[in-house]
C-alpha cells in the first residue's frame, strides 16, 4: 500500500478488492460494520469467546494478509489502547471501511452511468435512423477532442467506436473497430507513435498525462500538532504546569521550577523525538511507494517494443499486454487471442471477462488473466476510472507485524498494570495523608484536621497527584513500539540497498525467521539468458545448430512458420536498421533469435498466413499452440512446449529429407537425445505441427474462439535445447544458506534430468548420491500423495521438476503445516497462489508479472537468488 501523505503517480498496485488478492475479498466485506477499536468496546463488538480459539490472546498464527475481523480480535483480546498512536502505520479499521465505502460508491457511479448511456443508445437505435454517435470533434493537432474519447471508453459506447472506425459487419477483424480512432490519434496500429518528444509533449497537452493527483505530504508542523496530542503527554503537560506553579509558590522562582521544568523538558524532548521520528518514516514510505508505483511497461513506438515508465504513456500508445500483465490506461483492443481480463479492481466481481470486437474496451488497473494481445490507449491518469479511484482514496500503510502485534499487547498490559499500581498508589497516600500519616522531613504532621489551611491541603494532594502520574509516565513504554517501527522502516531502506523492494512491513521481520526457501530456477538460480546451442531436425544432430544448410526447406519452412506465428515475442529492426533486436521471454527470445539465423523474416512468415485460433502456453500443461491458415486455405496447427510432452503427442516426424516417418519404432532415440541433453542441464523443447480439414474449423467467430486446438496426431518438426548458464554467485549464496540451517529446494518447470543438473551446478544438491527418491520428485508424482503423505515426504524435497503452480503450493502448504518458515520465489501469474501462501513472498522484478509481483512481500529488483540471501543474511547469524 502506499502512506496517506505519500506524493506519487499511477501505481501498479490495485485497489484491495482485487480477486487475485484472495484474503482481500475476504476480509472486505461492505455488510461488516466496524467501530473504533481504539477507542472501546463499542455495541457492535464481538464478545471475546466467539472469536478466540485459543487460550493465548497474543498467540497470532498467521499475520500475513490477516482480516480486518482478525486484527479486531486481537486489538479487543489484547485491550489495546492507543493502537494507531502507538504505531504511526497501523491500520485504522474504522478508515478502512470508509475507504472500501468510497470504492463502491466510485464503481457505482461509474456503473450506473454506463447502464444509463447503453440504455438511451439502446433506445436511439430503435427510434432514430442513421448516425447515433456525435461526430468526432477535433482538437488541436488530433481529430477528436479528449471528452469525446474518454467517454468511449468510460460508457463502453461501441456504437460510437464503431462509426468513428466504420465497423461494417460483426465477422470484422477486430482492427477494423479501433482504425477510424487510430487515424484521429495519428497512431499506426501496428509500429504505433514514433518516439518524438515534441508529438509527447503534445499527447499529454491534449489529453493528460498517465498519473493522478496525490494529497500532499504532511509537513513536520502537523507531525508536532499529532504528537503531543497523546493522553499520557497531555497528563505530563498538566502535571509539569501545576508542578512548576506548585514549586515556584512553595519555594520560590529561584528553586520552585526545577520539579516543574524536568518534566516540561522531558515532554518537549519526547514530542520533538516522535516527531522528527515519524516524520522521517514517513518520508521513507513515501520514498519506497513512489519507487513501487514507478513500475516498467512495455510500448510499441517506432515500430520497436521499448520499455518505459508506466508514468510515460501517453494517449495514441500501442501496448502488448500478455498473461500477468496489469491494465496500465483505459484503451481498446486491437487484437488479442483469448484474451481474458480480471475486472474485479474495478467492478469489485471477480469474474473474468473475455475481450472481443464485441467487448473490446479496457480499463486501467485491471489484469491479464489469458492470452495476449495489443491496446490502443485512449485515456490516461484522472481521466480513467482507475485514477479517479485512486486520487479519492488516501491509501495508508496499515499494517501490524507479528511483533507489533505482541508488543503492542505488551505495552497496554504493562500500562494497565502501571495506571492500577499509580490509582492504588494515589488511594493509599491520599488515605495516609488525610489520616494524619504523612510526615514532613523534620517529623510534623503534614495534615492536622481543622488546623492545615485549604492551601496547603491542595499543595499536598497536588504532590501526590504528580507522584501518581509519575509511575503512570515510567510505565507506560511509549518508546518500545516507537523504536520497533523505527528500526522495521530502517531495514526496508538498507534492503532497498540490497536490490529488494519491501512491499509488506512485516517481510523484515519474518524473512528472518525463514527455515526454507522454495526457488525458482530460471533467472534466479539461472542468469535467465538463453540461447539455443544444440538442434535435432528428425534424427540428425545440427552442427552447429543454427546451420540453415542442414535443414531440409521443407522443414526449415515450416519452422519458421510455427515459430513466428506461435509466439507472444517480437522480432523488428534496431533504430539504425544495422541489425535485428528480439523481444519477449527469455525462452522465446533464444528461439526467435535461432529462427532468425536460419534465415526467418518474421514479418513476412507472419503475413503469409493468417491467425484462427490460439492456445497460449499453459502452465499446467507446459505448451502453447496455434493454428493458422495459409494463403492456399491450408490450415496448420503448430504446437511448442516441454519436450517430452510434445513428444508423448507426436505419431511421426520430418526426416532429413523432408518425408514423413512413422515415430513410434524412433521414439526411443529422440527420449535419449532429450535426456543426453537434460543431463547438461539444457532446456529442452520441442516443435511440432498437423495439417488440419478446413471444413473442420468453426466458421462463425462465437464457435471459433471455443475451439479446442487438436493436440494429438502431431508431427515432429524439431528439438532444441537451451543453455541457461547458472548465476555465478548463486553456489556461494547456496552454500550461505546451508552453513545457516536454511535448506533451499528447487522448484521448476524442466524435467528432472535438467533440475538435477542445475541443482548439482548450484550446489543445492552436494553429489549424485543425494538424488535418492524423494529427495527428486516430478510435481506428478508429488500431487498424487494423500495430504499426510505430502507433509512427511515434503522435509525430504529438495528438486521438485515438471512442476505446475498448483503443485508448488502444495509443497508451500505441506512444508508450512510441518512448522516450516516458507519464503518462496516466483516470478508468473501461476506462482501467485504459492506467493500469497507462504510466509514471505519473493517475486521477480524483471520478469515477474504484476500479479506475481502484486501477491508477493518482497520484490528483488534484480532478479537474483544472491539478493534473496542478501535480505536475509543479516538475520542468519543472530
């Protein structure tokens, strides 16, 4: 979250609604009412008992992503006083709601306008012949004004999309809808705005920039205002004004103020204290959110795939959007092949809705659930929803650690037992003083009935008052929760040094107490640089393996179409037109690049045929396809993904000489060609493809875009294996790790041939012999156990291959239920779940998602398992 005074722009993070956040909608519930914990018990508390399942108050299982009902109970179990005084970044239940309030009244403005616009076009269709959109009104150097284009998107208005692009007929390329509004913004759809600052300035004069207003930051002077404004401050306050008055009455001004100065000076230290204190924590959250929202997004300007500040973009920008990716601005698709969104950011309903030429608008802050695709922007910053969301909604870094927690409930117990101590003690002198008991120090009564005069009597229950208040100031710990917050904001800055961005306070606190940490192989064990070093085209071994010589043209030719057609990477010309620059994932960047040295034009292989269908990679089943359609109407379904999987799929295969043979007798020698490869630690993939009936293919779009793509019968075209070299630091950091007590288990998508030998290079494994059978398990085999089973078995995992997101939680959950301190790595939408789940989530900085990145506590901005060592080094050796 960021801190209410913080100054800053868009951010990447959604609101707390969103459904990818799973205990979010959970604890967010507009139906709970809440009061003012800090203020009491009020009538709508809870009773204690029907909360508490234990008989520990302060025993607080699980903090991370805790509920608001959770930290009610807590607060009401531990009688906590003061909370948001205590901690200047506690959460403020009560604020919370009115938050979550003004997110709803927000979405059903929004939602009641667009019901309210679609029904009086509704009616207008009915009734009036001809144009119902208003014509495009120009505006400085564009050909629509920047009222007009917002309220397409805002209303979800296609009838008005549709006559500025002169939609003709549904069965319409999805293009065809956004070319009129593309002509008026002076965007090509496909090589998108050139990279003119002067045509920048200009978007952003006309149509705003992609950021949104923030309530300024609150000056040192409102800090002082807040901090002696604290109930045991304002007790000394008093005490020290009647004490210095009381002195300088009784024993003159030369001496009468000591008693009376102490105190106000000792009040003026602690307010000056507390305020400079949390007036510099604030600036350091503040430091931290702006650099969290700060946020790369990729753009096509020039006819180039650059990276830029999501702060940059501008209205007119073309922007790929893949799986995991967030909305940056409101737009409208160009093309996408299934294309899913996660709207629930902004409608607050987790359902995921498909995007089409009948559905094609988007809005900012929403995710990439499926598919991909390209978005023309047509708003940005204010004029979106997402930023009129965000600029109404102060967001606070409300969040208690497990050591708050406890401390918190500390401090008020040892401040309730100081307040009953300094009453007695109040009760006990009052009694001794006015029974004649108290004596002064030459041994005459201090109170004699009917004799002490009025004066003296209120200068003698005055002392005592101040003697009362006095046990009341030392103790309460004021400074003891004071200085936990201080030192946790301290550890965010120095771990922001160590190339990890803290999204969660209580990260610092509990990544020391990790016993396990679940990784990732590429690109954290792995420098994530790939390249293609070794090729089977049928039986025969290419070498070296981007030798298009020994490739058959029939082979090569339909390589080459599978590649640049089932791909979600780019190939294009650098800005001096001297070489070729690749975009995309590690992975599709080094088959792309292997493509290109074969001799593939990737603009013109993808221009010979065109798109039907489109199964993104998947995960779970660790392979993507297309199917496309040649010029001749001859379909093609092309399909790339782990090796032995595409394989299992294959009934034959291209031979040296382009003929087609029967696999079956051969499938034994490609199994080995695949584990030679695996055993050095090379990825393995491999392309196939079939011809398809067209007749077979579903000719109208709705049946289209729920065509399964057929996965058997396939033909093998290729086998590549990919060389990810390990991190050179990686062994040492391992080794860190174990000398620590910290056991580090790979968790990967590869098979267990390549897991092994990644794990061996990288030290996690010591030697051969530790590869006993549970020690390496497929994700397979490890998802089939019973649920008692996997705890037991999941202390002995040390590689987990062939793995899905689904078997990674698992582990996650097996290893946590046997008392384990998890921290995970992930970096896909897919390693949400195992993010979210653990103890403390690391995600990818360069190539996580921002879902990824979104479940996670901790965000390594450099990709490196040596930084996640780094985080937690300092906490080792304690």
């Amino acid at each position: 979250m960021a801190s209410s005074d913080s100054n800053g722009m868009i951010q990447h993070q959604p609101p707390s609604g969103n459904a990818n956040n799973h205990s979010a909608n959970d604890h967010r519930n507009p139906h709970h009412h809440y009061h003012d914990e800090e203020a009491g018990s009020g009538p709508g508390s809870a009773k204690l008992g029907d909360y508490e399942s234990s008989g520990d108050p302060f025993d607080i299982p699980q903090t991370k992503n805790a509920s608001l009902e959770t930290l009610k109970r807590w607060r009401q179990a531990a009688l906590v006083l003061n909370a948001s005084r205590r901690f200047r970044y506690t959460l403020d239940l009560k604020r919370e709601e009115e938050k979550e309030q003004r997110r709803r009244m927000i979405r059903s403005h929004a939602q009641v306008i667009r019901a309210a616009v679609l029904f009086k076009l509704a009616g207008e269709n009915q009734i009036v012949i001809g144009p119902s959109a208003t014509p495009p009104t120009p505006s400085g150097d564009y050909g629509i004004g920047l009222e007009q284009l917002v309220s397409i998107t805002r209303d979800h208005n296609i009838s008005a999309l549709q006559e500025y692009g002169g939609l003709t007929s549904s069965n319409d390329h999805i293009l065809h809808q956004v070319k009129g509004v593309s002509q008026l913004l002076k965007t090509n759809l496909e090589k998108g705005i050139t990279e003119d600052e002067t045509d920048l300035i200009k978007r952003k004069h006309s149509f705003g920039s992609n950021t949104y207003p923030r309530k300024k930051g609150r000056s040192f002077l409102r800090f002082l205002w807040e901090a002696w404004q604290d109930l045991t401050l304002i007790i000394l306050i008093v005490a020290a004004v009647v004490s210095l008055a009381l002195g300088i009455k009784t024993e003159g001004v030369k001496e009468g103020w000591y008693d009376g100065g102490s105190i106000a000076f000792a009040v003026f230290l602690v307010i000056i204290v507390t305020a400079v204190s949390d007036y510099r924590q604030s600036l350091q959250f503040q430091n931290l959110n702006d650099e969290k929202r700060n946020i790369q997004v990729e753009v096509i300007r020039g006819g180039r795939t650059v990276k830029i500040s999501i702060f940059d973009i501008v209205v007119g920008d073309v922007v790929p959007l893949k799986i995991g990716d967030q909305v940056a601005a409101d737009g409208i698709v160009i093309s996408g092949h299934s294309l899913a969104i996660d709207e629930s950011s902004m409608t607050g309903e987790s359902k995921i809705v498909h995007k089409d030429h009948k559905a094609p608008f988007l809005m900012a802050g929403c995710k990439v659930a499926d598919g991909f695709g390209t978005m023309l922007v047509t708003g940005v910053g204010i004029n979106t929803e997402w930023g009129l969301l965000m600029a109404s909604i102060s967001e606070d870094t409300g969040e208690e650690t497990p050591l708050q927690v406890r401390l918190n409930g500390v401090a008020t117990f040892i401040g309730i037992v100081g307040l009953s101590v300094a009453v007695f003690v109040l009760i006990v002198l009052l009694v001794r003083y006015f029974t004649g008991h108290s004596k002064n120090p030459d041994g005459s009564t201090q109170y004699v009935r009917g004799v002490t005069s009025a004066s003296k009597v209120v200068d003698g229950v005055i002392k005592i008052f101040t003697v009362a208040v006095t046990i009341v100031v030392v103790a309460v710990p004021e400074g003891l929760p004071l200085a936990v917050t201080l030192t946790l904001a301290y550890s965010m800055r120095k771990m922001m040094a160590d190339k990890a961005l803290v999204r969660r306070l209580s990260a610092c606190e509990t990544m020391g107490s990790a016993t396990t940490i679940c990784s990732d192989k590429t690109g954290t064990l792995t420098l994530n640089q790939m390249t293609v070093v070794e090729a089977y085209a049928g039986k025969k071994n290419i070498n070296p393996p981007d030798e298009s010589s020994q490739f058959h043209p029939v082979v090569s030719s339909l390589l080459i179409e599978g590649i640049a057609q089932n791909t979600t990477g780019n190939v294009f010309r650098s800005k001096d037109g001297a070489s070729v620059e690749v975009s995309g994932s590690p992975t599709e960047k080094a088959i792309l690049s292997w493509a290109v040295k074969l001799g593939m034009n990737f603009d013109l292989a993808r221009s010979e045929s065109m798109i039907l269908q489109v199964f993104p990679f998947n995960s779970e089943k660790k392979r993507g396809g297309v199917a496309v359609k040649l010029n001749d109407s001859e379909v093609h379904i092309h399909w790339k993904g782990a090796a032995e999987i595409v394989l299992s799929a294959c009934t034959g295969y291209l031979d040296s000489n382009g003929c087609l043979q029967s696999i079956e007798e051969e499938k034994e020698f490609f199994k080995a060609a695949i584990n030679d490869m695996a055993v050095r630690s090379l990825r393995c993939v491999a392309i196939a493809y079939r011809l398809y009936e067209l007749d077979k293919v579903p000719a109208d779009e709705e049946n289209l875009a729920q065509w399964a793509l057929p996965e058997d019968d396939l033909v093998l075209l290729a086998i590549v294996g990919i060389k990810d070299p390990c991190r050179p630091s990686v062994k040492e950091a391992v080794n860190v790790c174990q000398k620590a007590g910290v056991k580090v288990r790979m968790v990967t998508g590869d098979n267990l041939q390549t897991a092994k030998a990644i794990a061996l290079e990288c030290g996690i494994l010591t030697s051969i012999e530790d590869s006993t059978e549970h020690n390496i398990i497929e994700g397979r085999v490890f998802r089939e156990f019973t649920e008692k089973e996997r705890e037991r078995i999941a202390m002995e995992v040390t590689v987990m291959g062939r793995s899905s997101p689904n078997d990674k939680l698992l582990l996650v959950q097996a290893l946590r239920k046997r008392g384990e301190v998890v921290a995970v790595t992930g970096d896909g939408t897919n390693d949400a779940p195992a993010l979210h789940e653990a103890d403390i989530g690391l995600s990818m900085g360069i190539q996580g998602t921002e879902v990824a990145k979104e479940s996670s506590d901790i965000i390594i901005l450099d990709d490196n398992f040596a930084s996640v060592v780094k985080v937690s080094k300092p906490f080792f050796f304690i």
